[in-house]
C-alpha cells in the first residue's frame, strides 16, 4: 500500500514538474508551408521571441504539400511532450475532408495552444488581364470560359477565398494548384496565371510597382496601405471574404501535458503583447491574443462554420 501511494504521490507531482523543467532541450515548430510565406514569416517573428522568453531554440522545419496534410499528420504522430508543435489556422477545421484518408479526427486529435494573428487577402489580376474592377473582371472571364487562370496554393485561404469568389460570380476559371503562393506570384508576374489572391504584405510592392494590378480587398474595411483598392463589398460582391480570412496559430498533439501548454500559452500571449507588435503591423498582421480555453472554443466554432463552405465550394483535393 505505501509502495502505491508514493507512485500516486509522484504522479501527482510529475506535472508541475514537466512545466518548471520545460523546455530543457530544442523545440520544433513545422510550419506546412513554404519559406516566405505569410505563415512561415509570422512562425519566424513568433519563433525568435518563444527562444528568448523559453531560454531555448524554437527551430523552424517548412513542411508543405498535401494542402497542410503532411505536415498535420507529423506533427499528429509525435510524442506529445511539447517539442513538436504545429502552425495550424482554419485550415485544420477543413483538411479532414479535403483528404478523408489522413487518418485521424484533426481537430479532436491536437490540444490548442496559442493563437498568434489574422490577416485577410487583396485580389490581384495580371497587367496583361484587361479589367479595372471586379466587375469587368467577371465579364472578361465569362466572356473566355475556361481560358482564365486562377492560381493558388494548394490548400490555403487563397484557395478558399477565390474558390467563393468563383461561385458568387458564377465563373468557369481554369484552377491551377502550387505547392505555395510564392511560386503563384512569380507565373501572375509572368501572365502565366490570370488571377491571384494574396496578403496584402506580399502584394504591396508587387502592385506599388504596377508589375500587377489589385482590384478589391476581402477585409470589411479598405487596407490602409492601399487605400484605392475597394473592398469586394463596396463593388457588390458581399460574400466574398471571411474577414479575416486567416487565423493562425499554434497547437500541439493531443495530451500534451497542461502545465506545458499553459507555460507556452503565457509566455507566446507575452510576446504578442511585446513591442512585435510594431512588426506585426509592418506585416499587415492583426495579433489575436486568446487563453487556452477562448482558443479551445474558437476552434471549435470554427469546426463547425468551414465545412459547409467547403462543400458549396465544391473544393477538393487535387
């Protein structure tokens, strides 16, 4: 009997010890997307504070493809001890029915840990693509159905907001998946593809140099930093836009253990409260600074709104 109470006796106390050992060697952070995407730069800012504030290295490995799923079912398979994490967003609500194969329930199947940001995107056409407007935009595609190219990355926001443009405008545009939106942006540059939609951050100098032209911003608002480009409501299109379109952030497989994930919670909601904010701005990201519990239910709620917009999109895995 006192042999199973000293084993109670030290389970109990094993928690509180994993947080105050916590982190005590590196800690990886997959990023399912290429080098110099949105996502992958915010995982680097936030990355570079969780090293200081935790006093060991937050090391990046970009792992794209699959529409995120790669990268899902790593992170999903590894030890839950809090040094494999994962940056995930709304996509982790809908990847479960872009690719039913994966396995695993996504959302049921990691532990929220910190939301990071949100951002929303600007619709860019091709200088060669004659339209000023999301109006002659949409008569120029239905007058050449299946002739004008949308490119985007396969699984991404861009991909979901531009599939409901094309629904709400009733277009036939010819879909071209890319492993990430940096290798889109180099064939719109080069009139390989018609249409794009980006984070403004990645698309401001592009359009400031007129190498291609926005026509609309998917925010509520107009952009500050473009303040000539209407937003999709403004010229009639409502429905096109989540507002934001993107919120990311960080989860860890399930049954990492609470002390863990409270520690890193606290310590990444320090750091967005930190003078990253500046830089946060600079990049057109808005900080979204949520307890474990307001995270738990945000995914939550967002399991619920994706997959009906995923099925009147039609979308699927390509």
């Amino acid at each position: 009997m006192r042999i199973l109470a000293l084993l109670a006796g030290a389970a109990l106390g094993l928690a509180p010890a994993q947080a105050q050992q916590y982190p005590d060697r590196v800690i990886k952070l997959v990023v399912p997307f290429v080098p110099g995407s949105p996502v992958d730069v915010l995982a680097r800012v936030v990355s570079q504070q969780m090293t200081t504030r935790l006093g060991q290295s937050v090391v990046i490995e970009n792992r794209p493809g699959a529409g995120t799923s790669a990268a899902t079912r790593q992170v999903q398979a590894s030890p839950p001890d809090g040094y494999t994490l994962l940056m995930s967003g709304q996509n982790l609500a809908y990847v479960g029915l872009l690719y039913p194969d994966i396995g695993f329930d996504p959302v049921k199947s990691f532990t929220p840990v910190a939301t990071l940001a949100g951002w929303s995107h600007v619709l860019l056409v091709a200088n060669d693509v004659p339209a000023k407007s999301v109006k002659e935009l949409v008569a120029y595609a239905k007058a050449n159905p299946g002739k004008v190219t949308f490119g985007y990355g396969l699984g991404t926001s861009p991909q979901i907001v531009g599939k409901s443009f094309e629904l709400a405008a009733g277009l036939d545009l010819i879909n071209v998946p890319y492993k990430g939106g940096e290798q889109v942006r180099i064939d719109l540059l080069g009139g390989r593809i018609h249409i794009n939609f980006a984070p403004v951050s990645n698309a401001s100098a592009m359009i400031q140099e007129g190498r291609v032209r926005a026509l609309a911003v998917t925010s509520a608002t107009r952009d500050p930093e473009l303040p000539e480009v209407l937003t999709f409501k403004e010229q009639g299109f409502p429905d096109v836009g989540f507002d934001p379109d993107v919120w990311q952030a960080i989860i860890a497989p399930l049954g990492t253990p609470a002390p863990v994930v409270n520690k890193l919670n606290a310590e990444i909601n320090a750091a967005l409260r930190s003078d990253v904010q500046a830089t946060f701005k600079k990049l057109r990201f808005q900080p979204m600074i949520q307890s474990v519990e307001q995270f738990a239910k945000l995914l939550a709620a967002q399991a619920e709104r994706w997959p009906p917009i995923i099925k009147a999109t039609g979308l699927k895995a390509q």
